[in-house]
C-alpha cells in the first residue's frame, strides 16, 4: 500500500490523469489507512460495446497518459517508497518475494539486475517446492539457463539511464472511462 500511495500521490501531482489520495497513518495502533478521491466513469473491460470512434478516443487517451507519466523518471528500478519525496525502493511484487528478508527485491541498476534477481526468487520457489511442482528439474534448468543468457547479455548489463512509471498489473480495468470514451482517471 505504501508504494501505491507514493506512486499515485507522486503521478497526482505531476498532473497524470490519477485520483489523488491520501494516506494516514498511525504507528501506535500499527495500521496505515489510504483515502482515495472518487472517480467518475467505468472500467474499460468491454471495449466491445463501445463504438470504433470510442474506443479510438480511449487508445488515444491512453497514449497520451503513458506519455504524461514520463514526465516522472528515474535512475533505478523500483518500486517508489514515500520519503520527504518519492523515491525508489525495492522492487515490491503483490505476488512474488522473498521467504526471508529482505522480502523484495532492488532497487536495481540494470535490467539484468531486476531479471536475475526474480530468476534466482524463482529458482528458490522451485527448491522449496512452490513453484513447477509438475517438472521441478526441467524448471529449474530452464531458469539456470534464461540466468545464464540474461547475465550474458551486454546491453542488459547497461545501467539504465532513465526509467518511468509503468502499471504493474495493466488489464484495462484499471482505466476508468466516460461514455463518450475519454479516459477520466486511471486507477490501483
């Protein structure tokens, strides 16, 4: 929740398309709240049942977000963690981390920082017998393998010079949308 916060509230303020919001927190009782700004519009899961000039206005709208989120870059990658500004932090996945601490990963420098890190997370899955419990063996040699290529790999090696705020679980429901198909917001 932290990093969303930061995420959101740093977008909000660089004038991205998002609802502001709002977090409060209280270290005695040892629970974070977050208040977010209403919406209007629905999700853009159907775009179906929208017409051909609708759905343009959506694709449009959402190009030009991506394009706004650029005015936010950064020399890592990470996730952003609230400070006296956002900054980024460890690499923090809903549905993958580390048994043990540190539980995320990052911030990284390079590409193939962020790839090996998540290989070697699931190459321990696989050991533990979390993940590829079909074919353990053939997963975990196919991860040594993808490691082997990706440490190989000269241009992901490169540290990278500028990287910008990307959805981490973009399905089109997190675009919210007016009939007309303008793209009031996105939102998560």
């Amino acid at each position: 929740m932290m990093s969303g916060t930061a995420t959101q509230h740093s977008l909000f303020t660089a004038g991205v398309k998002v609802p502001n919001i709002w977090l409060a927190t209280d270290p005695s009782h040892g629970f974070n709240l977050c208040f977010v700004e209403l919406l209007e519009g629905m999700p853009w899961t159907r775009p179906s049942n929208l017409g051909s000039h609708q759905v343009l206005r959506t694709v449009r709208d959402y190009a030009e977000w991506n394009i706004q989120c650029t005015k936010l870059s950064y020399d890592r990658i990470g996730s952003l963690i609230h400070g006296n500004e956002a900054t980024i932090g460890p690499f923090i996945w809903l549905d993958k981390w580390n048994p043990e601490p540190p539980y995320f990963p990052g911030p990284f420098r390079t590409l193939a920082e962020r790839y090996m890190a998540f290989i070697d997370m699931n190459l321990d899955y696989i050991t533990l017998g979390i993940n590829s419990r079909r074919d353990p063996l053939k997963a975990y040699l196919l991860h040594l393998e993808l490691r082997e290529l990706i440490a190989s790999d000269v241009q992901l090696s490169q540290n990278v010079e500028e990287t910008f705020i990307k959805h981490g679980d973009a399905g089109g429901s997190h675009i919210m949308v007016d009939t007309e198909g303008s793209i009031s917001g996105i939102i998560d």
